[in-house]
C-alpha cells in the first residue's frame, strides 16, 4: 500500500542529481515526477477491475513484476525522456499495491476487522514518508540517481518474491 509514497518520496532527492547527470532541464527533471503521478492516477483506474477479473494475487504479481522492469529500465537508460517513460510505467505498476491491498483486506475481514487492519497497514504506511527521503538521499548522495531505482527494484524483488511464495502456499 506504501508503494506510491515509496516511489515518490524515495526519488525526490535525486532529482538534483539526476537532472545535472543527463544534461537536462529543471522541468524535464520535475517532469520525470509528473510523468509518475500520472502513472499513478491511470494505474488506480484498472488494477481494481482487472483484480476482480484475474483474482487479486496473480494481478499484484503483474503490477510488482512491472515495477521490477520499469525500475530497472530507469536505472539503466540515460535520457531524461527515457527517464520520464520508465517512472510512467512505474506510476502505473506501483499503483497496483494500493489498489489491491485495500480490496484484500475488504475480501478478507468485515467492517470493524477491516477498519483495524486498514488502520494498522497505515501506520506502516506512515513510516514512509518519514524515511524514504533520508534512505533517497543517502543512495543518491553516495552512489548517483541510478541507485534510487537499483533500491525500487530490490524492493520491487523482494515483495515479488514474498507474493509468489505466500501464492504457492495458498494454491490448493
């Protein structure tokens, strides 16, 4: 559910970096973070139906698995447009999580069980936007812009892997 503040308050601090490295404008650099909110708005449009479709796991494993390539993609060109592609693409996989977790939780409890378990998934929630620009900053800051995407994609990885494991456990 924290994915979007991640990909949002984790890169912000490299966008000075980023910006000088690529020879690009301030605004093509901010644009590289209107590109992902717009990602994020079109992303939050379908991964709800396409999760009451396809079922809930197999379509977060597709948002995370997206936002595995689109964060290394990022990491990996140098063009401030290819940039600006990737953190779209991104937006929209990382939509995903929040999307989802909430239609998870709403499936799996009733009203008070919900309201509980949605209030404890926030107060994670709520560590995000504390440490995130530090942990942006510190990657950006010691080894370059790139590193910001290299850590979205591990976290990208990691919460792939836990998904498909935690899927193989449930499959009858």
């Amino acid at each position: 559910m924290a994915l979007p503040a991640l990909g949002t308050d984790l890169f912000v601090p490299a966008l000075p970096e980023l910006t000088r490295s690529l020879g690009a404008t301030v605004s093509a650099g901010q644009f590289t973070l209107t590109a992902y909110f717009i990602g994020l708005a079109a992303g939050m449009l379908f991964w709800g139906p396409l999760s009451d479709r396809f079922g809930r796991k197999p379509v977060l494993l597709a948002g995370l698995a997206t936002m595995l390539a689109a964060s290394l993609a990022a990491a990996l060109i140098e063009s401030i447009a290819a940039v600006a592609l990737a953190r779209l693409a991104q937006g929209v996989a990382m939509s995903s999580g929040a999307v989802i977790v909430r239609s998870i939780v709403r499936d799996l409890h009733v009203q008070e069980q919900a309201a509980r378990m949605l209030a404890r998934v926030a107060i994670v929630f709520s560590i995000v936007p504390i440490a995130a620009p530090l942990a942006g900053a510190q990657l950006a800051g010691r080894w370059g812009w790139q590193a910001v995407f290299w850590g979205l994609a591990f976290a990208a990885a990691v919460l792939l892997a836990a998904t498909a494991a935690r899927l193989r456990e449930t499959a009858p």
